[in-house]
C-alpha cells in the first residue's frame, strides 16, 4: 500500500473567520466608523446625567427617611420661647408644644436691668388706668414665674463621685 494523500471533499467549502489586510479605503471607513461611535457614547453619556442625578437625589432621600423611621423622629421647626427664672438668674428657651426646655443660659447684667419708663405726668393729674398698670406689674411679673415653674422640668441631683483608685475612705476621715 502506498501512502496518499486524499482530499475528504474537494467540493465543499467551509467559511471561517480569519484576519485580512484591509486596503486604505477600508481603514477609511473603519476610521470613520469609530469616530461615529465615539460621538453617540458622547451624547448617550449626556443623556444619562439627568437621570443619574435624579437617581442620586432619590437614594438620598430614602436614606433619610430610612434614618427617620430608624429614630422614630425627624427635625421640624418648633416654636419655641425664652423665659426668665431671676430668682435663678438664667434664661430658659421652652419648647410651646411640649414644654420641655431646649436650651439655658446665665443673665446678663442687661438682662437684669429693668427698663425705666420716665413718661412725663402733668402737675396735678390723677393715676388713670394706664399708669395703674404699671403699679401691677409685679403682681404679673410672680404670676409668670408661677406659670415658668409649673412647666420647668425638676432637676436631678447630681450622683457623688466615687473616690479615687487608691484612696480609701476610712470612717474617721468623715
């Protein structure tokens, strides 16, 4: 036997994909084929920034209602008013839903001053109903701190430090 090479079928051809030179007209096109799509990404990018926006703001959103209902609360504006406690010598910022104070601060020495009225009475005139408003005043002024009083929270007294590391307490110390 002697060894020969034959063909399966001469007549049947196959189609593959394989690499081929292109010719400069070819690389023309291709040239200006990727310049388009260059151009449309561009615009498609363009396009999609009002959208990731609008995604973005929608994420922020849930996010905060997320912490809201994780808290059980949410900032709202409050209305809110400043009362004297003289006798305490500090102001009080309270909240008119609740009456829970927010905030407390000292006096000034301006916050103590009293506003002087030097309206001018003519000679020989009598107190009318304005001027014994004035003489109530103080009678408004202790119905006021009455009323800031019932509203004011008590204060807690403060827990007494334990001592030192170190340092015993012995009974004759005390």
């Amino acid at each position: 036997m002697s060894a020969t090479t034959k063909s399966v079928n001469e007549d049947v051809s196959i189609e593959r994909r394989l690499h081929v030179q292109l010719t400069k007209e070819e690389l023309r096109e291709r040239g200006q084929q990727m310049s388009a799509a260059e151009l449309k990404i561009e615009q498609l990018k363009m396009d999609r920034k009002p959208i990731n926006t609008a995604i973005r703001e929608q994420v922020e959103r849930r996010n905060e209602l997320a912490h809201v209902i994780k808290r059980g609360e949410e900032m709202r504006v409050v209305i809110c008013k400043w009362i004297a406690f003289e006798r305490e010598n500090r102001w009080s910022l309270v909240r008119q839903d609740t009456g829970e104070e927010v905030e407390a601060r000292a006096m000034t020495a301006a916050d103590r001053q009293a506003p002087l009225n030097f309206e001018a009475v003519p000679v020989g005139a009598t107190l009318d109903a304005e001027m014994t408003s004035d003489l109530q005043a103080p009678l408004l002024e202790s119905k006021r701190e009455q009323l800031a009083a019932a509203i004011r929270k008590p204060r807690a007294k403060p827990v007494p430090k334990p001592p030192a590391k170190g340092k015993k307490r012995s009974l004759r110390s005390v």
